[in-house]
C-alpha cells in the first residue's frame, strides 16, 4: 500500500478531517528490483518538499509544495527557466500548495491551503496573486487543479468532511455540486481531455471516482481491493483512457478506465509499503506514475496535507543495517505494460510525489529526499530526456 497501513488521524484545529497516515515501511525486498542508479538525484538548496510540477516549455516550468514542518507550513514555488531552478517568493508565505497547473506562461494557478483556509494562486506572466475562492473564510483544503483554457479550470478538495469543486470561468472561481459519501469525502486529483471529459479521484477508506460530462459531476463505480484503498492521482488521455494511482493495504494502485468501466491494472510488485501519488502522460503509450516504496504519511504527502498541528505522525520503521525506509519510485506504461524504472537516489532515500510529462522526451519528477514529514527534507527534482532520469 505505499508505504502505509492507513491510521486516521485528526489533523487541526477543526479536527474533523480524517487524513490516512503511514506508520510503518514493511523491511523486504522488492520483488522488482531496479538495480542500475544513475548520478547522484537532483537535490535542490534550501529545505522542502514540492507536491507538483507543470511544464510549460523546455525553458519554463513550475514547481510547487512547502517547507517548514507539517504545522507550520511555508508556501514554496520553485521555478525552471530552462538552466536552473530558483525559489520564487509568493505571498501569503504562511501555507501549503498542493497542486499547479497552466495553460500558458501568462496563466498559470497554485492551489493549497494557508491556515484552514482554501489557497488559490494565480500567476499572469509577470507575478503571482491570491485570488478569491467560493470556499470563503470555511474550512477548505484544496487539493489539485486542472486548466483546459484561460476560461475553464478545475480543483479540487475537502470543505467540512464534504467533497469540494470548484470551477473557473474566466472571471471567478464558483462552487459546483459534487458527489459526497460519508466514508470516503475527500477529492485528492483531478485532469480533463476536455469541457465535457473531467475526472476527479480520492477517497480515505475506499476509491471514490467522479466524473463532469458537461453538465453534472456523477460518482462512477471503481475498484476498491484492500483495505484503506485511496486513489491520489489521475491523468486522462482521452474519453477512452483514463489512468488513476494510489495505494491500498497490498501496495501500489493502479486503476484504468476503457471507456466503459474503471479495472485494476497490473504493477510492478515492490513491497506493500510502496504507494503511487503522481500520474501524467501523453498519449495511450507513454505514461508515468511517481511515490515511494515506503514511509509515505498518505493523503498528507501532497493530495491534502494538513490544517494545522499534526498530532501522532510515525515515521517509518526501518531494519537494522537496512538502506532507507523510503526510495523514489518510477512506473512507465509503454502501451502493454508497467515496468519499473532506474533512477537516481539520494543517499538519505527519498519520495516523489509529483510527475508532468510533456512530451516523450521532456518529463519532470518533483518530491523530497528523506520523507515529507521531516523539517530537514529538502526539494527533489528528476528529469526524463527521453532516455534517463536525471
């Protein structure tokens, strides 16, 4: 299950979001092992983990996440400009960004939280600006974001233990009705082919799915086959292809959509302890799904995070003489099946939580070396040149 047996735990003062936690790395060997490692992982300065990444052009992309400890987060935006990357000052600085997506240079939106309040960014080419979303002065964790247009975008969350949408027009963000069953509230991904071709993703206890036709959001039935099943991430090729990631009690998750119904897909068998949190392709033969192979604090780790202290969060058990409880973890579709891929790996092991492939040769991996839980975790940036991370 990636890396956790899912505890739910209170986070914040409104204590009544129920976040899946990590407790423990299962010690064994993969049964997939990728041996080969490639240079040293690219471990940017300063201390903090990015949740998500959007590629723009070969020259222009983002990153974003926190840093400071998981109760007092700080926002950080990193951003590529096609030589290195460089930390970016937002305001508030008080916060946590969960997701970002763009439709160009000059329209490009951060979502998250700061306090218990919902957090939406928006950068116009010149610099970023909060703006105003439906959820107000209530509780609101959001969670992901998707942009089909400058005047069609999407996210995602939790409002009050209660599935939270909301969509931008071109004018303003407006909350739109959802699905919302009891055991499974929170939305953690999100990703469209079109207007009327959107699907949401999440769940705490079971797989929740959710699909816009244009007009209405509508719960679809999905796999659920364990226990503590979530689904964190979701990418869609077209109305007939459509890829969600996440864990459950036996380890990685991967759910596919044919067009009439979602199925479990086959993956790499690595310990149960491994959980897949990012997922993005560009077309129906080239995908990628990003985690871990243990020591992932669940939903918190990007699809949530938390709204204030966080009380009990365990960090991951680890056998004497054994490497690092948590390792970064690369999945490929080549159109037939998963396979695991080498990747660099920090000395101190690592998580990746956010992946964006814009083209076969142009994709980028965000996380953190150690886990997302640790103060002194510091950004991880891989890129795919067509040939290798790096």
């Amino acid at each position: 299950m990636r890396a956790r047996r899912a505890i739910h735990r209170a986070f914040g003062p409104v204590g009544s979001l129920l976040i899946a936690a990590a407790v423990a790395a299962v010690p064994a060997a993969d049964a997939e092992a990728v041996t080969a490692r490639a240079a040293p992982a690219a471990v940017l300065t300063g201390t903090g983990v990015l949740d998500d990444v959007v590629a723009i052009t070969a020259t222009n992309a983002w990153a974003v996440g926190h840093s400071g400890d998981v109760a007092n987060p700080k926002t950080l935006v990193e951003h590529w400009n096609g030589t290195g990357w460089h930390r970016i000052s937002v305001s508030p600085a008080a916060g946590w960004l969960n997701g970002v997506a763009a439709t160009s240079a000059r329209d490009v939106w951060a979502v998250g939280f700061s306090g218990s309040r919902a957090l939406i960014l928006h950068f116009n080419g010149t610099r970023w600006r909060r703006v105003a979303s439906p959820a107000g002065q209530a509780f609101a964790l959001l969670v992901d974001v998707t942009a089909i247009s400058p005047h069609n975008a999407w996210i995602v969350g939790i409002t009050a233990n209660k599935t939270l949408i909301e969509h931008w027009n071109g004018t303003a963000w407006r909350r739109v009705p959802s699905p919302s069953p009891q055991t499974a509230p929170l939305l953690s991904g999100v990703s469209a082919a079109s207007a009327d071709e959107v699907w949401a993703v999440g769940g705490l206890r079971k797989t929740l799915i959710l699909h816009w036709n244009g007009t209405t959001w509508r719960r679809v039935p999905s796999p659920s086959p364990g226990t503590g099943d979530t689904l964190y991430s979701v990418t869609v090729i077209s109305a007939r292809d459509a890829w969600a990631t996440g864990s459950f009690s036996g380890g990685t998750l991967i759910l596919h959509w044919n067009g009439t119904a979602w199925r479990r897909s086959r993956s790499p068998a690595i310990r149960r302890g491994a959980g897949l949190i990012g997922i993005s392709g560009t077309s129906a033969r080239n995908l990628w799904a990003v985690g871990a192979t243990g020591g992932l604090v669940a939903a918190a780790s990007r699809r949530a995070g938390c709204a204030g202290p966080a009380t009990g969060i365990a960090q991951p058990a680890r056998a004497a003489g054994a490497g690092p409880a948590s390792e970064p973890l690369i999945l490929h579709w080549n159109g037939t099946a998963w396979r695991r891929t080498s990747l660099p790996v920090p000395a101190n092991g690592g998580q990746l939580i956010g992946v964006f492939a814009a083209s076969g040769r142009n994709a980028w991996a965000v996380g953190c070396t150690k886990i997302f839980a640790n103060i002194r975790a510091r950004p991880l940036v891989l890129h795919w040149n067509g040939s290798s991370w790096k």
